[in-house]
C-alpha cells in the first residue's frame, strides 16, 4: 500500500486525536516499518488494519466510519496532488463510472505496483449508478466517502446505499442516485 | 512539559527523522534509475538520429542520382518536389512557377490518365503507365509511369509519388524496328521470288542450247568428225552441270524460308523416306543408333536436312565397306544429332568453309557446293548449332542441335 495512504492518515489522526494518539496506536501495533513512512515508499497492508483497529480501540469509531472519514480527508489530497485528473471530468456520475476504465490507468502509471479494488458498472444513467466493488481489503468504506466528496466536488448531492454481497465487505453493491 | 510527552515526541521526531532518510534512499535510488535511462535515452535517441541522418542521405542520393524523372505531388496533382530530371524533362522549375501533373497530360491520352489515377488512389500505386506527355515548350514525349501514395504514420495519404520514365526514343526505335522488319520480310519475299523467275528464266535458254545442239547432231549426222562429236558431249555435260546448279540456288533460296509450317515431324519417318529415295549403292550401310525424336517442324524441311548429310557421306566415300551412322541425345533444351561416315575426311582449314555457299572442296559434277550452305540455313531456322569433328581419310562426323519447342 502506498506510503501517502499512511502518512495522510497519521496527519488526520494527530489532526482529530492528537499527537498521542498517533503514537499509541503505533505502539500497540506490531509494524514491520515500526511506524515510519514516506508518501513515496510502499508498505504492507496489514499495517494499515492494524492501525485502524488500534484507532477504532481507542476512539470506540467503528472501522467503517474511520475510513469514510479518512476518505473524505483523502479526497482532498488528490483535488491538491492532481488536480489535472478531476479537471478532465464534468460530472460526478461520469467520474465515479470510469473509476476503472481511466482512474486506476492513471494511477497504475504513477504507481505500477499499487494494489487496487475493482469496480464493475452495473447500470447507468444520467442521474443514477450502480457498481459492484470487488477488493480483499473490504476497505469499502473509505469508497464511500470518496465518492460522497466526489458529489460535493461537483457541488451536488446523492443518496448512496451500501449492500454487501459478502458478508466480509470483499464484495458491495454501491447505489447511488443523484438528488 | 510531562516526562511522558517529551518521550511522545521524541518518538515522533525519530520517526520523522528515519522517514525523511528513507524517502532520501529511495528519491536517489529513483533519480539514479531516472539517470541511467536518460543515458540510455539518449543514446538511442543519438542513434535514431543517425539513422534517420543515415536514410536521409541515402534518399537524397536516390532522388538525385536515379536517371529517372521522380516527382512528389499532393493529393491534388500539384508538384511539390522533382529531381533535376525531372526539370529538364518537363521543362517546368518548380522554384519558380507552380505545375500540375494534369498540365502534363496529352489530351488524348486524358481518360486513361484519370482512369489509372483513380486505380492509384483506390489500390495505392499503380505500374507502367505508358503514355505521352506535352512538356513546357509543346513537344510530345512517352513515358512511363510507375506511381504510389504516401502515407503518413497515420496511414491516411497525404500525396503520390512518381518515377517517369522517358521512353520516347525506345518507342522510336520500336517504330523503326518494326518498319525495318516489314521491309525485310517484304525483300525477303521478293529475293526469294525474284531466284525463282531468274532460275526458271535461265533454264530455258538452256533447254533451248539442249535443243539446239541435238537438231544440230542429227541435221550433220554422218558429218561431224569424232572430235566434234566429244565436244558436244562436254557442251552435253556442262548444260546438265548448269541445270543442277540452277536448281540448287532454287533450292537454297527457298531453304532459309520459315514457312511457319508447325506440324509433329517423326524423324524415324524422315530416315525411313529417305532411304527409299536415295540411290544408296551396295558397298554403304546407313544405320540410326537410336530412336529418333519426333519435332515440330516442317517435314520437307528435315528430309531436306538428312538427305544432304547422307548423300554427302554417300558421295565422299572412298572405302570399300562405306558406314553412315545417325545418332541423336537429348538434352534439356535441345536435340543433339550426328551423322558419322567413315569417308575421305575433311581437312581442319575447310571446317568452316564449307558452310559457305557455293564452296565445294571437290570440282565434282554431281557436288555444286550448295548441300551444305541450305544445311546450315535450316539449322540455323531451327535455331541450332552445327559443327565437325574430322581425320582426313578417316572420316567425318557432322554434330547439330535443334531447338525444342
């Protein structure tokens, strides 16, 4: 997983929870990198679940809620790091529709080695998308939040329900409608 | 500041710290690598470079040094490049004014022109467009024309490129050649039958001198004293001499004809004719080694052939057993036949004498030295080869080819 998923994630945990807290949560997790990442290294998963189990701990947030909030956070790195990607689309909708088909491409350019989810469209319309997340991480719900900031990117809204396929959350069906 | 806190945050530091040292490690590891590609880089790029340089010499090369006019065109016709070649065929200087291949083409020769444009935008080139061409200052020249579309990397055409032959003095002398043919065929006839009135012409006389002298014998009969009547007999000879030799020239005057006759010609036949019509006396055997070929050919012609060989070998035979051998092997794009005799034998200054007309090596009355000049016309109508192999007397072996069909 890439370093900038870590080093963003510390930085919004110091930034809500304090300094502390960044440092327990190191602590009480066993990490092969003992805790010290770059944006621009790469580092195992387990890291990450670890961390967010210790936070959630901690904190009594559920995983889940850690990561949609962690997305949201995250979405404004990529409208910082990238802006030239979210200028080439004009519509929400559009956007999240080709997460697999442009956005994984680009982002495989930049990361060759990254590990990414799957997203399959299921339907489409204008005001309306369906798509089925496929990934070993579960990590659906830092997906979720994406995509509610991607709406508000584009200064609108949408009703998006979560159903899981799998119990595990390795594979969910994302509703979404446009308001 | 608690004890505890100072220990966060020197944890944190030392984070930081190491962080910071690992993203150096792997920034230098990256712009190392990104290093040893730019090298890498640019040496290929170098190389490319030169290639191109490389190719574009050699095109320039091309386009300078070929002795054909070669012109680049947009899609329009207009011209955008010619060779030095180009200029003085066409008369036109492209630095100077504009010129359009269509300016170019002879009105009557305008719908085929469009009509192998068309093909060279559908297929892509077209080959040996052969027409004329008015040039700048209004004469007519022919070329031909080998042409094709160039494409950009996008393969969508973007003009035509074309290498104009002059052909103007080839055509000529295909005209020339062909006129000169004509009036040799025609000659060819004339001279064959001109021999032919000449011989008829100059035989009468001689039946009439024939005559002439019987009337003459018989008018004096009783009169004549014995030398008289001896020169007659050799007035006799000599006319009959005359007659054979007008014949021959008959004969060979008509041997180099091609009469197109094509017909499936069994030389066995050819030999088995000529044995029956040929005064072979008893002290000669003629014998064929082998099978002979059957060949396409005029059959008159191939009797004539054998016969003269024969008789030849019959007439130059001093031996008490005489032997005339035919042999014939094939080969892959001829027929090598040979006639062998165990006769007087030709000396090695006469080989190539005796092809020539009129060249008997013997004054004999039965030898005008014709036999062999028409030998060498048919040979040479059959478009084959002839030559000896002999021992003066031992012998004679005579070796020619014919061409197969």
């Amino acid at each position: 997983m890439k370093g900038i998923i870590f080093t963003e994630f510390l930085d919004l945990v110091e930034d809500k929870f304090g300094i502390e807290m960044v440092d327990t949560i190191i602590s009480q997790s066993n990490l092969k990198s003992e805790g010290i990442y770059t944006a621009i290294g790469t580092y195992n998963f387990s890291e990450m679940l670890q961390l967010l189990q210790n936070l959630s701990n901690n904190t009594n947030i559920s995983i889940d809620d850690l990561l949609l909030v962690y997305a949201e956070h995250f979405f404004s790195v990529i409208e910082t790091s990238y802006p030239g990607l979210l200028a080439t689309y004009k519509d929400p909708i559009e956007m999240l529709s080709s997460i697999e088909n442009h956005i994984h491409v680009e982002v495989r350019k930049i990361y060759p080695e990254a590990k990414l989810p799957t997203f399959i469209v299921e339907s489409k319309t204008e005001d309306s998308l369906e798509m089925i997340y496929k990934s070993s991480r579960a990590m659906h719900h830092f997906g979720l939040g994406l995509m509610n900031k991607t709406f508000e990117h584009f200064n609108s809204t949408a009703t998006i329900v979560l159903e899981k396929i799998k119990e595990d959350g390795t594979e969910v069906r994302f509703i979404i409608n446009k308001n | 500041m608690s004890f505890k806190k100072i220990e966060i945050l020197e944890r944190t530091l030392e984070r930081e710290r190491k962080a910071r040292k690992a993203a150096e490690k792997i920034l230098e590891e990256k712009s190392l690598e990104l290093y040893n590609t730019s090298i890498t880089l640019k040496k290929v790029n170098q190389q490319l470079e030169n290639l191109l340089n490389e190719k574009t010499i050699q095109l320039q090369g091309v386009f300078e040094n070929i002795n054909d006019a070669y012109v680049v065109m947009d899609l329009f016709g207009n011209v955008l490049r010619m060779n030095d070649v180009a200029e003085t065929l066409f008369g036109y200087d492209i630095g100077k004014e504009s010129l359009n291949v269509t300016d170019l083409i002879y009105p009557e020769d305008y719908s085929y022109a469009m009509s192998s444009y068309k093909k060279l935008k559908e297929k892509g080139s077209f080959l040996d467009y052969t027409a004329r061409i008015i040039t700048k200052n209004n004469s007519v020249r022919w070329v031909q024309i080998n042409s094709s579309i160039i494409y950009n990397k996008n393969k969508t055409p973007i003009g035509a490129q074309g290498v104009v032959r002059d052909i103007t003095e080839i055509k000529i002398l295909e005209e020339q050649k062909e006129t000169i043919l004509k009036e040799l065929k025609n000659s060819n006839q004339e001279l064959q039958e001109y021999a032919h009135i000449v011989s008829h012409d100059l035989k009468s006389p001689l039946r009439s001198i024939n005559a002439l002298i019987s009337w003459i014998k018989s008018d004096n009969e009783g009169k004549l004293d014995d030398i008289t009547l001896q020169n007659f007999d050799l007035i006799d000879t000599t006319l009959e001499t005359m007659e054979k030799l007008i014949s021959n020239i008959l004969e060979y005057s008509s041997a180099g004809a091609d009469t197109q006759k094509k017909e499936e010609v069994d030389l066995n036949k050819v030999l088995q004719n000529l044995k029956k019509v040929l005064f072979i006396p008893e002290n000669i055997k003629i014998s064929v080694l082998t099978p002979l070929p059957t060949i396409q050919g005029d059959f008159t012609k191939f009797q004539q052939l054998f016969q003269n060989f024969i008789s030849n070998a019959i007439k130059f035979c001093d031996k008490e057993n005489g032997i005339v051998e035919i042999d014939c092997r094939e080969e892959s794009k001829f027929y090598q036949f040979s006639i062998k005799d165990n006769g007087i034998g030709i000396e090695q200054k006469y080989h190539d004498k005796i092809f020539e007309v009129f060249h008997s090596l013997q004054k004999r009355e039965d030898s005008s030295g014709i036999g062999l000049s028409i030998v060498k016309k048919i040979i040479d109508l059959y478009e084959g080869e002839i030559w000896l192999e002999s021992q003066l007397n031992k012998g004679t072996t005579f070796y020619f080819t014919i061409k197969k069909n």
